[in-house]
C-alpha cells in the first residue's frame, strides 16, 4: 500500500552547490553519519544515475539496502531504495535570495499492510532520521567555513576526491566552477617563490 508524503521543507545557510557537493560527497557517509550509514559502498558511478549499497538503521535494526540514485542537475535526486520495503525519495534544492538553500524532500513508501497503521509513526521517524543526518551535514558545513571560508566547495573538485556525478555537477554549476581556476585551495600549502 503506498504512503506518500513531504518529509521535510527546510532552510541551510548555505548555498546550494554546498548543498549538492555534500549530498553527492561518497567519502564523508560512513563516518560524518556512522550512526546512521555504517557502510557505504559504490557499485556503479554513471554520468548521472549510481548503484550503492548502504547499510542504514532504523528502530535500532540494520538494513543491506540497495539504492538506485539519479541526478537530474543541476540540484535535484531521486533515490529507490528496496528494504525494508520499498522506498523513494525526491530531494530538491532551490536557492534562496539570501543565499541560502531551500530543500524540499518527498517520500512514497510501499507498505506492507501490517504496517499501515503505523505509518505515521514511521513518517516521524524517517523525520527523526534524516534531521540528524542533515543537522550533521550543517555542522560539517559551519567546521569547514571556520576553516575554508563561506560556501567553499572547491574541494569537491579536487582530482582526487570521488564526487559522484562528478561531471555532470561541473557542467550544471560550469559559471561557478570556473571561477576555481583563479582560486588556490584553501588546504593547499603556500608556496613562497624564492627572491
Ligand atoms: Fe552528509
């Protein structure tokens, strides 16, 4: 039986390409939400569509999901997952006019019968969930400004990091990541040209 519903409509200060870097990140998963995801594993990284398998927790039990991701650039997902039922989630990120982000997340769950009395339960607790992940990726996104800068993406797209969809994100932001030419990695040690 599905059960459809909006998750979550919420703000970050931060703009959006911090957003999506951070969602299409496969290195910060397993420890930065170890609580929630403690595996991560990739099994295809395509232009714009993934096949991961991730292990996640839900009311203290930890399911072998398998995720079909897709990106539809330049700020938009959608994920299917298969346990404990099947899951799909559609994730966008608008921008703000002060800069910020807009995420806006919608959720359609197929229930086995047994369970749809308890859906509500469920939504709030998929809220629980994904609060915690997010309010997580926003203290990540505070530590890194202290150190970085405001909205410093530029180590997304540092030839060794693995960003999934990697370039399909320079393509969709192109005008913003262009400007990284001119601009030195913040953690890049400074090399002082002798006199
Ligand atoms: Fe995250």
């Amino acid at each position: 039986m599905k059960y459809a519903f909006r998750l979550v409509d919420d703000d970050f200060d931060y703009d959006v390409l911090t957003a999506v870097t951070a969602y299409l990140d496969c290195e910060h998963y397993a420890w930065l939400h170890a609580r929630n995801y403690s595996h991560y594993e990739i099994l295809e990284d395509g232009p714009t569509t993934s096949r991961i398998i991730q292990h996640s927790k839900y009311f203290g039990i930890t399911f072998k999901q398998h995720h079909f991701r897709t990106y539809l650039p330049p700020s938009e997902f959608m994920m299917e997952s298969d346990k404990p039922f099947p899951i799909n989630t559609h994730t966008i990120f608008t921008p703000r006019s002060d800069g910020g982000v807009h995420r806006s997340v919608d959720v359609s769950v197929d229930l086995p019968a047994l369970l749809w009395p308890f859906r509500k339960l469920l939504a709030a607790h998929l809220r629980r969930y994904d609060a915690r992940v997010y309010g997580e990726d926003a203290a990540a996104a505070t530590r890194r400004e202290k150190y970085l800068g405001k909205n410093n993406w530029a180590w997304a797209f540092r030839p060794y990091q693995f960003l999934l969809h990697k370039d399909a994100v320079m393509e969709a932001f192109r005008a913003e990541v262009a400007g990284l030419g001119e601009r030195r990695f913040a953690d890049e040690p400074v090399v002082i040209e002798p006199a």
